[in-house]
C-alpha cells in the first residue's frame, strides 16, 4: 500500500475506489506483494530442487491459487475439501501435499483416489495405510521433532503435549511399522509451528530429520514446514529467510551428499506469502465516547477477522480517509455482540464517522477463518491484479445464509 497525494493506493488503484464500487468490508489482496513473497522465497532458497507449497489454508480463493499456479508454486492441504479447490485452481494432484491431522482413514483414501501425495501424521493411520496399500503408494511421513516455537500457544505445533505429527522419540517404533508393512517413504516433514523467530530453531529441528533420515532409504524429498514470521508492527522480528536459505542450503547439500542422494526440499509457507498482501476496509459506524475510552465502532468485527481476539494478534489500522489528521488515540472495535477489538489504544489519524480504515497483514487466517456469527455475512474479496481491482468473491447475502436450512412446518 502506498501513499501518493494523500490517497492510499495499491498498484496506483486508489483503495477509497475500492471501497466504492465494492462496499465495505472488503478483504483486498496485492497480486504483486503475493507474488514478490513467493519469488523472496525462491531467491533465497535457489535450485531446481527446491519446491514451495503454499499452505492454503492462509487464504484459499481459488484466484489467489491460480495466481501462485501460474508461476510454479505447489500446494500443501490439510482437509481433502482444500485438495479438491486446489484440483480446481489447475494444480496436478501430483503437485499437492496433503497434511491433515486427525482425519480418518476415509479422508486419507479420497486423497489417494485424487492422487496427491500423503503426509502421515499418526502411528493409527501410518498402520492402516501400510495395511491397505502397501508399498503401492508412496507416502511422506510427519514428524514432530519437539522443537518449540511459535509466537502463541494457539500456533506452537511442536511441544510435547502437541497433537501433529509423530513423536521423533516414536521412531523406532515407526520404523518396524514401516519394514513389516513395506511402506514406500518417499518424504519426511516437520513443520514446528507458526512464527519461527530465528534460523537456529529451525536448524535444530533440521538435524532431527537429517538423523531420522537415515533410516529411510527410498526418500525423494524433506519438508521442512513453515513458521517464516513475518512483521506485524515496527520492531518486530521476521524471519531473515535470505540468511535462513543460505543456511539450510549448505546443510542441505551436505546431508544430501551423505544419504548418497540429491534429494527435493520442500517448504510449504502460508502466511509469509499471503499476509501482508491483504488488507481488510472497514467503514467507521460511530465514534463513542466512554469516560475512559473514544471507541471507533466499524462494520466488521471478530467475525471476519479473528486473529486479534484469538491469538492477541496486532494488526497495525491506519485511517486511509484522513491521512493528515492530527493524531489521536482510540480503541477500535467490531460491531459483534461479543467484546471484539481490533486493536486497543491506537493512534490513528483523527478518525469521523464514515472513514475507511485498513487493518494491515490481513492476507492470512483472515478471510479463511471468517464465520457468520451475528448472522453476519462474509465480506466480499478483491485482487488487485495488473493494475487493476477485479472482484474475487461477492459479498454474501440472506439466502446464502439461509441455503441449508431445511425449514419444517412448526406450530401449523
Ligand atoms: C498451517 C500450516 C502451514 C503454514 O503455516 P504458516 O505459519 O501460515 O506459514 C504449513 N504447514 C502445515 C502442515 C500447516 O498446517
């Protein structure tokens, strides 16, 4: 997002327009800031070998998939509903990492009938799948290295009390299930959890699964997960993927050249892709004056972002309707019958009752994690793509909400 003569744009489409022609609230993604995230990435982490998954479950319009398709991007799913959108967006089955956790066998089934590769991420199912198939088809293994990172407890996947993956110190035990059932291990991942604050936790849990390794001799691949940070206000520290591929790279080249094999290396980033393309516009109901507190009340709320009240996440709101205003502090808040505040204590720009403020780094877990609590709809979805403000997704409407509902005669 840029300021140019006091409007704020992206890809020179001013977002009052936006706003305009859409309504408000409107989820608006940056085509360009996805796609630089994603070439960030692939710069800093060089070689053919090397294969991004993006992890869908960030932000999964479907234009937003075709969009990474179309410059070479794989996919990582967690729900067999995920892999079918991705099947959709133009993805090769064969290009599609699927990490559920805890679903059923069935689940796992449909994936091997779409054809997508599986991560296995419980002893349960690793039994059944050698059971049913054998070394038919080739599977990828999840394990949990118990490295534990992650900004939130929410998001940490890596504990010990965690329920993703298998416990590294399950090994052996995944080993005998593997030989008497033939399985065909082709992949091993970790993925730590979300917000990886420095590369030595991520170097760590890398020499877990360079020893683990070793005992699978017909590996293809090594998913390392995500957890790339990015920066949600000033200060904050994000992962320096350009230090973090150097890193890897050298340890990888030389963990390849002792398994004996040049093998892929896989990530499966969402939120470093995606987050700070997104921007959610809301339009400011009322301003209100308590005895401690001016409250900006929006037409959004928890509802279409949860992180804030979720995980305490801060998302940086700026006042795009009044960018010379003289400062001031408020508290701005959601208009659910439930306390949801975006962000407490901000100074915005000197916020009136119509402007649009965009809360920032809404491109991930934003519009994915949208309910329709309060009989709520969803917003409508934008992408600015080549310049230009294409509409992605309509706002909802009565009859979405009503489509399910199976209306019996009551009181007749
Ligand atoms: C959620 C998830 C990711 C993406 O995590 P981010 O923090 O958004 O990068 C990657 N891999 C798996 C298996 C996930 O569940």
């Amino acid at each position: 997002m840029d300021l140019n003569n006091n409007r704020y744009t992206i890809q020179n489409v001013d977002i009052q327009s936006i706003a305009d022609e859409f309504g408000s609230p409107v989820y608006v993604y940056d085509a360009d800031k996805i796609l630089s995230q994603y070439q960030l990435l692939k710069t800093s982490f060089p070689g053919d070998h090397v294969k991004i998954k993006y992890a869908c479950k960030a932000l999964n319009n479907l234009n937003v998939l075709k969009l990474l398709k179309s410059v070479g991007c794989g996919l990582d799913v967690v729900s067999i509903q995920e892999a079918e959108m991705g099947i959709r967006a133009g993805f090769a089955p064969n290009e599609i990492l699927f990490t559920p956790n805890c679903v059923s066998f069935e689940e796992i089934k449909m994936g091997i009938e779409l054809g997508i590769t599986i991560n296995i991420d419980n002893i349960s199912i690793l039994e059944q799948f050698g059971h049913a198939y054998g070394n038919t088809i080739p599977c990828c293994i999840r394990l949990n290295p118990h490295i534990v990172a992650g900004g939130n407890v929410h998001i940490q996947t890596g504990h010990i009390d965690s329920k993703f993956g298998i416990s590294i110190y399950q090994l052996r035990h995944v080993l005998r299930i593997v030989e008497k059932e033939n399985i065909k291990v082709t992949g091993l991942h970790m993925h730590t959890g979300s917000d990886i604050l420095d590369s030595d936790v991520f170097l760590r849990g890398a020499e877990l699964l360079f020893d683990a390794a070793n005992d699978f001799k017909d590996l293809e691949f090594i998913d390392f997960g995500s957890g790339f940070k990015v920066s949600y206000k000033d200060g904050d520290i994000t992962t320096d993927v350009v230090e973090l591929g150097k890193a890897i790279t050298i340890r990888f080249n030389q963990f390849c050249q002792d398994y004996g094999r040049k093998l892929e290396l896989w990530f499966e980033p969402g939120k470093f892709i995606v987050s700070e393309a997104g921007y959610l516009i809301v339009k400011v109901n009322v301003i209100k004056q308590t005895t401690a507190t001016v409250f900006v009340g929006v037409d959004s709320g928890q509802n279409h972002l949860i992180r804030p009240m979720f995980y305490d996440a801060f998302h940086d709101i700026i006042n795009i309707s009044n960018p010379l205003g003289t400062p001031r502090i408020y508290t701005i808040v959601g208009y659910i019958c439930e306390t949801d505040t975006f962000g407490w204590d901000r100074k915005l720009n000197e916020v009136r009752e119509g402007d649009l403020l965009a809360i920032k780094n809404a491109g991930a877990y934003g519009y994915t994690m949208a309910n329709n609590y309060n009989a709520r709809y969803r917003p409508s979805e934008v992408l600015v793509y080549r310049g230009k403000a294409n509409l992605i997704r309509q706002r909802e409407t009565l009859e979405d909400l009503l489509r399910n509902v199976v209306d019996i005669p009551i009181g007749d």
